[in-house]
C-alpha cells in the first residue's frame, strides 16, 4: 500500500508543479508582475475599436475611456451601454487572470479608479493596444490617477474594454489603501495568462501627469 500510495505521488508531483509554476512564464522582464525599467516601456494613446450604435459599423477612436465615450456620444447623442448586447471577450487561449500585487507603482486616487472603472465599463467595443513587450496605452487618467493596460506579447492586442475594467476592480478590492493623507488611495497591477496586464498608478511614476 505504502509502495503504490508513493507511486501514486510521483506520478502527481510533476503535474502540480507544472500547474503552480506556470504563471512564471508570462512574467514581466525584470521580475514577476513587475517593470524594473520603466525607461524601456513605450507608451502609445489608446485606440477603441467598436461600434458606437447598437449593430452599427466599428469605428476607431482614440483618446482615454472617458473621452472616447463623449467622442461616441458627439457621434450618437443616444448613445446608452444598455442598448448593445455584452461584447464578447475572445481570449488568446486557455487564461486566467492572475492575483493583483500590490503595492507597487504611485499611489493613485481610489475614486478616481472608481471614476475610470465606470467609463471602460460603458464602452462596448475593444481598447487596443500595439505589439512588443511594454507596450502600454492609459486606459484612464484624471486628477493624477490612471489604469494603464500594458502588452507583453509580439502582436497587438484588443481585448474588450469593459474586461479590462474587471482588471482594475481586482485592484480595488484586493489591495489595500492608503489613508495617511485622509483621501483613499490606491497602487497594485494584474496579470493575465495571455500575456498582458493592468496597472493602477499615478502617472508621475511614468514620467505623465493628467
């Protein structure tokens, strides 16, 4: 019993530590979850691909989600999320989502996340951005808060903005806040499985300002 119960383990080890060390692979350079060198990301606006009419054409609009849905409301003053049907997210392949670390980046203001969090999720098309490892486009950014989405793969990427928002709720929920100054405030980045991720970071830590 002993003998088959040990062979039994040998023939589940190999298989569990494969599956618990598989998220190393779609690590950032430098460090998992992390950019040690932020003078090597490349920073690009965010282009929004979808329709701005409920089975209308896609178009492309550029700007931070905020501005994108009063681009769309300019082009459809009857613009409302509830008329089109919940856009599809098409993942890269087998993904999840990966816990949120925190404590990283500058401290963002938790309402203004908030604030961002609430115009991806009135978006019913797709934020894209462009191909190569740390390449981000600001997905949100007011009052020195901003969601960043950041692409690790060689091609770009278009998954759906209002995922994206779920990215940042993670955030906001999972890591803890900052009241020292009396205001909630808020840092930390998420990872997903096909290879990009979400950061919640004042964009001073950039080098930006909005």
């Amino acid at each position: 019993m002993r003998q088959s119960l040990t062979s039994l383990l040998l023939c589940i080890t190999p298989l569990a530590i494969s599956v618990l060390a598989s998220p190393a692979q779609f690590s950032a350079a430098g460090g998992f979850g992390t950019y040690n060198d932020i003078s090597k990301l490349t920073f690009e606006t965010m282009k929004y691909i979808g329709p701005t009419t409920p089975g209308g054409p896609d178009v492309e609009l550029y700007g931070t989600a905020e501005e994108v849905y009063h681009q769309i409301l300019a082009i459809n003053p009857d613009f409302r999320i509830e008329d089109f049907p919940p856009p599809e997210h098409r993942p890269l392949g087998k993904r999840y989502r990966l816990e949120p670390r925190c404590n990283i980046y500058s401290l963002a203001n938790y309402g203004r996340i908030g604030d961002g969090i609430y115009y991806l999720k009135r978006l019913p098309g797709a934020c894209s951005v462009g191909a190569g490892w740390g390449t981000c486009t600001r997905l949100s950014c007011s009052y020195s808060s901003g969601i960043y989405l950041c692409n690790d793969n060689t091609f770009p990427i278009a998954p759906t903005c209002s995922y994206m928002a779920l990215y940042a709720e993670d955030i906001l929920r999972g890591c803890p806040q900052d009241i020292s100054t009396g205001t909630g405030r808020i840092r930390g980045q998420e990872f997903d499985t096909d290879n990009y991720n979400i950061i919640v970071s004042a964009p001073s830590y950039f080098g930006q300002s909005c």
